[in-house]
C-alpha cells in the first residue's frame, strides 16, 4: 500500500511538473485552486468586483485602474485592484475634511 501511494504521489509531482512547464502562470494556478493568485484575467476581476467587463474596461480606459495585456488577453494585478479601491463613508469623510481645511471644494 504504501508502495502504491509513493508512486501515485511520484507521477502526480512529474505531472505538475510537466504542466507548469506547458501552462501560463494564470491557467496553472486555475488548474490546481491555487488561493494565491496575484493576477487575474479581466473577467475574473469582475467577477470578483461584481461589476461588468464594460465598465471595468472604463475603469481601465480612463487610468483609474492599471491593466496588463498579453497574448490577446487583459489582465490585472489583485494588489494593483486593491490599491484603486476607495474608502466611503465615515472614514472617508473624516479624511476629506482634514484635507479641506481651507473651505474650498
């Protein structure tokens, strides 16, 4: 039994192997459910923002979020997502205030 399971875990290291040498980045960390992933495709980014691919390509359009093209496909970094994410609310205003001492908008 014991056998078995090292040579089970021998072909499955030759098989990831193989397909991280065959596969991009992002399609090999899909493939094994990889939570680490730091960049994602533009569908996934809306996914993940529950906004459409249009207006996420606005987003990207009008510089407010950086976006990387390669091989016909757009993708973006989740570090790069999380910086162009704005606070709202309470936080948000007490900072604005502070900026706007001045009275002016």
């Amino acid at each position: 039994m014991a056998e078995l399971s090292n040579n089970l875990s021998q072909t499955t290291n030759k098989v990831k192997s193989f397909l991280s040498r065959m596969l991009s980045a992002t399609d090999w960390q899909k493939l094994w459910n990889k939570p680490d992933l730091e960049v994602i495709t533009l569908r996934e980014a809306s996914e993940l923002l529950s906004m459409s691919v249009k207006a996420l390509r606005m987003h990207i359009l009008r510089g407010h979020l950086p976006a990387y093209k390669l091989g016909g496909k757009i993708y973006l970094k989740l570090e790069e997502i999380e910086k162009a994410l704005k606070p709202i609310g309470a936080r948000a205003g007490k900072g604005a205030s502070q900026n706007n001492k001045g009275g002016t908008k």
